[in-house]
C-alpha cells in the first residue's frame, strides 16, 4: 500500500488533520520553516486542535532555542549529529512569546542568489533531470549559472538541457560521480557552488536559503534537508523510516571544531553533516583543499565522496552548518533490488572513505569504525532484527555485510590507497571559458 | 539511605541545597508554573552539596526546551481557534482499598485539598472497602463529609472496581488505589484533557514516587518505575511502526491512576473480575480495560498533569514479587484476550514470542554484567510469565467464581 505524504502548515492554526484509507507521512511546517515528520496509520487519526497546537508549540520550543536572537546562534553537534539543546535558563524563564518572535523564525527574505553556481551530475535519466531542472528554473532567488554534468558516454542529458536556455551544458566522458563533481567545480565562475542530484526536486527558496546561510556565518560548507517525495513503494519507507533515509532532523546544526575534536579518536561521524543532494560549498574551498577525491562516490568505490569532503574541511581547521530551510525532495529508489544495491554501495564506499581519511591525515579513529564500531553496528541491527522479528532490515544488513567486506578489501590495498585521485581546482578567473 | 524528594518551581529563583548527612541522593519533582514538567533523581554522596551553577546547568540540560514548549504552547493557544466548550461532566472518584486506613486517611486528605478547584459539574468520593477484616476503613470513610462508603464483600480488585462503576453516579469515573496521594494538579489535569479531548473513552495519568527511603524504592524507580514521560500521549487502537501495538497495553499507564467514561465501562462489561483476585493473581486487571477500550475504537489519553504519587514496594522481597506478579498478569491477561479477541490473534502471539525474546535477552545483558539482582528480578518476572501462560487465566475464572459461591 502507498503512503500519502502531506505537509501541513501549522502557521494556518489548523484544528484538523483528517485520516485517509492509507498510513500519511505528515511533514510540519511554519510558512516556509520546515518543523518536522510524523507518520501516522490511519486509526491515529485524525489529529484535532488540541494535538496540533501541541505539536506546533514543541516544534518551535526548538526553532525559537536554536534560531532566536539571545540564545547564542545555531547549536552544535553532538557526536551523532544531533542538535545539543541547552538554551540558558534565564533566557527562557525572561523569554515572552510575541507574534513578532514567531514571525521572525520564518522571515522571508529573498536575497540575490546571483553568487550561487548550481551544479547537477546525472548519468542516463533524462526523465528525472527534467524535473529537477523545471525545480530550478522556478526558485524565488534564482542562481547565477545552472551548470548539468553529463557523466554518459551517449549525452543522454544533452537534449534535455536545450529546453533550458540559462543551463550550461558539460560533459564528463570518464565515469564517476566525483570526476563529475569535479568537471562542474572547475567549470564554475561563482564564489558558491552547490550540488544537488538528478532525482531532486528542490524547494522554491532553495537557491536564496544556501546564499543566506553562506552570508550570515563563516562556514565553508552548508547542508541542508532531504524530504522524501514520495513513499509509494516498501523499499523507499524502508530506507526512509528504518534507515533513517537522508536524515530528518529541522533544527540548525553547527558541525565545527569541538565535535571533531571530541570524536576524533573514534572516527568522526561526519555523514550526518548532510547528504550530497543537497550540499554546497564555498568554491575557494576546493582551491585550497582540492576537489572530489575520485576513488570515492559512485561509479568508483560506492559513496561518500561529500562526507570525505566534510572530514578535510573540519581537519583543517574549518566549519560546516547543516541549515534545513535549504530544503529539497528526493526520489528514494523504488526497488527492493535498487535499495540493496544502493545500500550495499554505501557502506563499501563509506569503509572506503575511513581508510581514505585514515591515509590523508593519520587518525586512527577511522580505522576503529571499520574494524571494531562497524562489526558493532552489525551485530546490533541484528539482535535488532531477531529481537523485533523484521525481515527486511536483516536483508538489508546483509548487503550492508557485504559492502563492509568489499570496502575492508580497499585496507589491504596499496596501489588503491596510495593512488593520487583529488584534482587540484583552479581559480575561476585564471581558465578560459 | 533515603533519596530527598524536593519540589522545585522553575518561575521562582533558583537556590543550591544540602542534603542531611543520612541521604544518599535526591529526587526533583520540577514544575513551571505547578504544573510538573519533569523528575529528576540521582544517587549522591551523603551530605552532598547541589551549588546554584551545577543545579542551572542540569536544568538546562534537561528541561530548558520543556519551559519553552509550555510557554508557547499557553501563547500559540489564542491563536488557534477555540472548539466550542461542552457542559463539563461530573465525576465520580473511585478508591478501592482493603485494610489499609492509615493510607486511605492520606489520599483522602489529599484530594481534600484539591476539590475545591473543581471544575467537574459534580463531584463524588466513593470509597469502596474490599472486604476488609478490621473497622478502620470504614470509620476513616465515614468520619469525612461527601465521601460515601461502600462494602463489597468479594476479594478481589476488580470485584471492588465493579461495585464502583454500578454504583457511581458521575459520567466519568477516576479509580486510585489506595497507596497513592493526588497531586495539586490532579483534578485540574483530568479536567484539561477531558476538555481537550472529550471524546477519548479514558485518561491516565503520571505516577510519581511518595517515598525513596529503602533501597527497593529507589532501585523500582530508577528502572523506569511507573513513568510514562513528561507530553500527553494519545493511544489508540493502532500505532504505526508498532506491530504489537495496541497488546502491549501497559504504554497507556497504570491501574492505580485511571479514569473512563463509565457509560462506555458499562456497555464493555466492565473489569474482568479474574483478574486481580488478590494474592494468586495480583495484577493485570488495569492491562485488559485498557485494552478492550482501545479495541473498541476509543483513545485513551494520557496526561502528565493528572498526577499522583505513589508509595512503592518497601522490600526487595515484596519487589521481586511484583516483578512476578507482572509476569504473571500479563500473560494471563494475553491468554484471556488470545480467546476472547481472535482478530488480534497474531499480535498477541508476535508479543508472547517477542517479550520473551526481550527479557531473555535482557536477563543474559544482566549476568553477563555480574548485576545478580536485576538478574533475579527477570527471573522473577519469566516464572510469572511461565506461570501465566500455563492454565492461570482458568485458575482464577474458577477461583472468582468460588468467590462469588462464598459470599452468595
């Protein structure tokens, strides 16, 4: 059975949420502000006012701790990523809940987003890149350039890009998402650059959210919220609602020095900073630290070419914001068969990723996660999938296994580990066009 | 060895405090405004110091964002549209207790103190004396004004909380058990989610601890005791996610703080009176109504307000014995509803096969820990489930019905 999903405008003081004939993926939102999710069968509907107003004021007891003036700013990352609430009494005791507080947390601010290159790689779906692109031809702050890598070698994308006259067309013969990656960067001419996948769709205010973030704090890198766009199929409210699909929290979160410092020694958990359909970066980053590291992502050893990039800028000093007003809505994969294939390929490219991190810098933390917090892990979803009798998540764990052991083989791997794969980028004005 | 138990209001200043030199930690019960929005407890070293920063800091930690969710919750309340008001109901409440005066004096002086803010229609105290030996429940009863006092002869709890439903005039009724005194939120509580929610077929509501003086007090507690959190929760009949779900019926709360609609009690029938029969089955009475309510399409709101605090088992022994007691009554209360509800027929499989799985996996975390004590207490509450899965569900229908031969 499909899921319907809804969002819900709790900024409109609704006083019904009314049940349909399937289960409802419910996301909150304060006018633009995205809150949260709930799912819900339909005997635990409807929702009525008393509910509804409950849920808004919890929502915003956390957008008013972590966004409002006099509560110190965005708060910072625990190890596992999540937001660390600690809003000072006597702010809170003080604090008077006025509509202009209330309105101030979903300001609308449109600013330029002229600064801002937007960057697509796609591979043989011309079908969903014409979405996404209609999703960015609309944005509220349009970007400056729209650039679409093609990484087929039959430019099945080419045809699509002629419908959008302000899209530049690339093309990257040599497979990989981040020699992809890394053809878009080079090709760039503005001083933000962010990534979104051919099977997003972002939010209208997208573009203008990632400019704003960029402005109000030094970060180098910016991530923001994956919504699922729709839930028709098991295998996507699988990934989306076991596996946590591409993170759901809507709190601001600050992933700096303290939490890499903190984790280091354990290997830093630096894939909850975001996903890479929806990240951006500033692009002198990429010509201080260099581009994509290309034995990583798909096409190559699986994934984590943008968590690997999280891990350089937060070992050299840097500051990465996961900001959820930049909002997107992913296309999960359908199939069961797509979803263990993918699942299976994040975790050999994450293993893939720790020895990469392992190898630039020497902390050994990495190498924990592989050999002793992963096997871990493995052995708790498990029990977890004995204990609570779900199938499924032992089908998934076994591919997880499986690209454990693909990923481990990287470890014993010299030529792999020792191959230079991170293209230096060069200033935009130094390149002819 | 005691735990102090200390109020503490959040709008008012904030001051350190010293413990005596004979308690062994604390116990927060902390409220915004008196109303409770968390309890904290820890174990200290005797004579322990709480300075001012360290007591912020905690604070902050754990209930800075429950301030704020009360403060916007009481503001973003004008902003919704208000749902018409319905004559308030009147309410009957319920205590069923057997030879236990002195404590029965204490809840009765407790809800003394909070009836007059009663915002119910009508207001009736029943106590209902399940045939106790001694006289002194029923001077107690009877020495208090507006209280009425009823015998039922028929041991067994859930004899006393029929008598209670057929006799009661309210359209609610709220049952206590006698170990427990209401808090100054209680009746106001009941009143807030009755008018939220005034369609639900039940309400529960928070169970705090009286006392954390012996070492089996504070050890209930820290295993989690009767809590159920700090938010309003709202059961139904199916919760996604949960595919045991509405079986594990002891999420909705406690027997020892509930109320119903009694119209909807009467037409299900009301308690099950095999259950609860005293010392060969003490437990699962509370289980089976929330249940059946639930199925039969009803929500069952729980309330942190509607609070009281409950005097817990004393010794060890008598807590290793309530660990037992809840084996045992949850699986009598399965086998019953695997008869009597066929539709839920896998559910109330998947959750024998599952609790067992959970505790078995529990107990092996606890000895391979050395933690003998937890270890005995899971034991404990296998034999009872063992126990409840092999005949006890007959033995008590058969024990009730000589009960009811006895006394007719």
């Amino acid at each position: 059975m499909s899921w319907d999903i809804v969002h819900l405008d709790l900024k409109q003081a609704p006083t019904i949420l009314d049940a349909g004939a399937s289960p409802v993926y419910v996301v909150y939102w304060w006018g633009d502000l995205p809150l949260g999710a709930h799912a819900y069968a339909p005997e635990e509907l409807p929702l009525r006012r008393d509910r509804l107003l409950a849920l808004a004021a919890g929502f915003l007891a956390e957008q008013v701790a972590s966004r409002s003036p006099g509560f110190g700013g965005p708060p910072l990352a625990r190890y596992d990523g999540q937001a660390l609430m600690q809003p000072p009494l006597a702010q809170v005791r003080d604090l008077r809940v006025t509509s202009a507080l209330l309105s101030e947390l979903e300001r609308p601010v449109h600013p330029d987003a002229d600064e801002l290159s937007v960057i697509v790689c796609t591979r043989d779906r011309p079908r969903p890149l014409r979405t996404c692109l209609n999703a960015l031809s609309v944005q509220n702050a349009p970007p400056g350039e729209i650039l679409v890598v093609d990484n087929s070698s039959g430019r099945t994308a080419a045809s699509v890009c002629l419908d959008f006259p302000r899209v530049r067309y690339l093309h990257e013969p040599s497979p990989g998402l981040s020699r992809a990656r890394n053809c878009g960067v080079a090709a760039s001419t503005r001083p933000l650059v962010a990534f979104t996948d051919d099977d997003v769709e972002v939010h209208e205010r997208w573009s203008g959210e990632i400019v704003r973030a960029f402005q109000a704090s030094d970060v180098e890198s910016v991530t923001g919220l994956v919504i699922p766009a729709t839930l028709d199929s098991e295998a996507q409210r699988v990934f989306q609602m076991e596996m946590g699909g591409f993170g759901a929290s809507c709190l601001p979160t600050r992933f700096g020095q303290v939490f890499f410092e903190e984790t280091r020694h354990r290997g830093t958990q630096v894939w909850h900073v975001g996903a890479g359909a929806n990240m951006a970066f500033r692009r002198r980053l990429f010509e201080r630290i260099g581009g994509f590291d290309e034995r990583l992502g798909a096409g190559a050893a699986g994934c984590s070419e943008d968590s690997e990039i999280w891990y350089r800028i937060l070992a050299t000093g840097g500051d990465c914001l996961y900001e959820p007003r930049a909002v997107v809505f992913h296309h999960h994969r359908e199939d069961w068969h797509g979803l263990k294939r993918q699942m299976r390929a994040y975790m050999r490219g994450h293993v893939a990723a720790l020895v990469v991190q392992h190898d630039r810098y020497r902390h050994r933390g990495n190498l924990h996660r592989i050999l002793v917090q992963l096997p871990r892990y493995f052995m708790r979803a498990g029990l977890d999938a004995v204990r609570n009798a779900k199938p499924y998540r032992g089908r998934v764990l076994l591919e997880e296994i499986r690209g454990w052991l693909g990923g481990v083989l990287f470890l014993f791997n010299p030529m792999w580990r020792s191959r230079p794969a991170v293209p230096t980028i060069a200033p935009p004005n130094e390149q002819g066009s | 060895m005691p735990y102090r138990i200390m109020d503490l209001e959040l709008s008012r200043p904030l001051t350190g405090f010293t413990l005596a030199s004979h308690e062994t930690g604390y116990a927060l019960v902390v409220r915004w405004d008196g109303r409770i929005i968390g309890f904290l407890m820890k174990e200290t070293p005797e004579g322990f110091r709480m300075e001012e920063d360290e007591l912020r800091e905690l604070l902050e930690r754990e209930l800075a964002l429950r301030i704020l969710n009360v403060k916007l919750e009481g503001s973003l309340a004008d902003r919704w549209p208000a749902t018409p008001v319905l004559e308030p109901p009147s309410l009957t409440i319920a205590i069923c207790t057997k030879d236990r005066a002195a404590r029965l004096a204490r809840l009765l002086d407790s809800l003394e103190a909070v009836r007059g803010q009663s915002a119910f229609r009508a207001l009736e105290i029943l106590v209902v004396d399940n045939a106790s030996v001694d006289p002194d429940t029923r001077e107690v009863a009877e020495s208090r004004t507006d209280v009425c006092y009823r015998f039922e002869p028929k041991t067994g709890l859930d004899f006393a909380r029929n008598m209670a439903l057929e006799t009661a005039t309210g359209d609610l009724i709220a049952y206590l058990d006698d170990d427990v005194v209401v808090d100054r939120g209680w009746l106001s509580g009941l009143y807030r989610v009755w008018a939220d929610c005034p369609d639900a077929g039940g309400y529960s509501g928070l169970v705090l601890p009286y006392r954390l003086d012996t070492p089996a007090q504070i050890r209930f507690e820290r295993e989690g005791g009767f809590g159920r959190g700090f938010e309003r929760i709202h059961h139904r009949g199916a919760q996604l996610g949960n595919p045991l779900h509405p079986v594990g019926a002891g999420v909705v709360g406690a027997g020892a703080n509930m109320c119903f609609r009694r119209d909807l009690l009467l037409a299900l029938g009301g308690f099950d009176e095999a259950l609860d029969t005293g010392a060969p089955l003490p437990g699962g009475g509370d289980l089976d109504i929330f249940y059946r309510v639930l199925r039969s399409g009803h929500a069952i709101v729980y309330e942190p307000s509607y609070a009281v605090f409950h005097e817990h088992r004393e010794t060890m022994a008598q807590l290793r014995r309530q660990y037992w007691s809840w084996g045992l009554g949850f699986m009598a209360f399965l086998e019953k509803a695997r008869r009597t509800d066929p539709a839920m027929r896998r559910r109330q499989d998947a959750m024998v096969s599952w609790w067992f799985r959970d505790k078995l996996i529990s107990l092996a975390g606890a000895l391979s820990a050395l933690d003998l004590r937890r270890a005995g207490d899971l034991a404990a509450e296998l034999r009872g489930a063992i126990q409840g899965l092999l005949g006890e569900y007959d033995r008590s229908v058969a024990r009730s019905r000589r009960i009811r031969e006895q006394v007719a």
